[in-house]
C-alpha cells in the first residue's frame, strides 16, 4: 500500500457482510479491503481522504490506524484491475440499501443500513466519493443503471 494514495476509510456499524454487527473498508488508489469488524471500542471512522479531502492531520492520522488495523484483519482484498462492476443501491428510510462489488472472480455484497440508523448519513457521502476515485467508470447506480458521476452531473442524491 505504499505507492498507493489512501482514499477512503469507511468503518461503520452502518456496513454489514454476512452476519456481522458492523464493517470496514479499506479504498486505496490501487485495492480495495474489506474487514468484518465491528468498531466495539472505537467511534465510527468514515473518512474520505482522497483528493478534495478537507479531512485534518489528526483525522488522517486516525484513518491511517484505522487502515493498518483493517488491513491486518482484512476479509477480502480485491486489486483495482480486477474489479469490473460496482453497484449501489440507495438506502431508504425503511429500507436497506447495498453495495456489490464484483470482481472477475467473486462477488461481495454488502448491506447498508436504512436512514433509520444515523451512522448511514454520516457513511454514504465519504463512501461515495471514495469509490468514484477509485474506479469512476464502474461505479453504478443499481436502480438505474447509469454511472453514478453521470448520475451526480444531474443533482443525483446518494440517498433516497
């Protein structure tokens, strides 16, 4: 991860893969990383850090913890070549919203909580922006179909 701009760090409760009570992800210029690790003893960490980041020096030192401690315990680990598709699918006030990330040899979904849980306003946005960076022209929007930064050109709201 060394050569490789650091862009987002999404540690939520906000976040589930299988059964567990919270998720990390770990979005960097080059990778993607996944953890499923609840942040028990922590705040949530939801950051986006890449270009346009207003985050401060202590928020970035943070997220960099947060990044090694994921990493160490990572459940998948997906290089950017060989991500082909990302979908999103907004989260509503009563309903669940997802990620998938699909990879030319596996498929990772993961559950976002509904608005009803205000960790999920606070993870939408840096999650968003974290993933256009990474990979803008495989970014979609599941309902529509259409890229999200085409989506985003039109006043697209990342929630329902």
């Amino acid at each position: 991860m060394s050569n490789e701009e650091l862009l987002g760090v999404i540690w939520s409760d906000a976040i589930r893969h299988g059964l567990g009570l919270g998720y990390g992800l770990v979005i960097t210029s080059g990778r993607i990383f996944g953890a499923k690790k609840h942040p028990w003893l922590t705040a949530n960490v939801v950051l986006h850090l890449g270009p346009g980041s207003k985050a401060t020096q202590a928020e970035r030192a943070r997220a960099q913890e947060a990044a090694a401690e994921l990493i160490a315990e990572k459940e998948f680990e997906l290089p950017k070549e060989s991500v082909v598709k990302i979908l999103y699918k907004a989260p509503g006030h009563l309903s669940r919203g997802h990620l998938i990330l699909s990879s030319t040899d596996r498929k990772i979904e993961l559950k976002l909580s509904s608005l009803a849980n205000m960790a999920i306003s606070l993870t939408i946005r840096p999650l968003i922006i974290s993933l256009i960076q990474f990979s803008p022209d495989r970014f979609y929007d599941e309902t529509t179909g259409e890229l999200i930064t085409t989506l985003l050109s039109r006043g697209w709201k990342a929630v329902k």
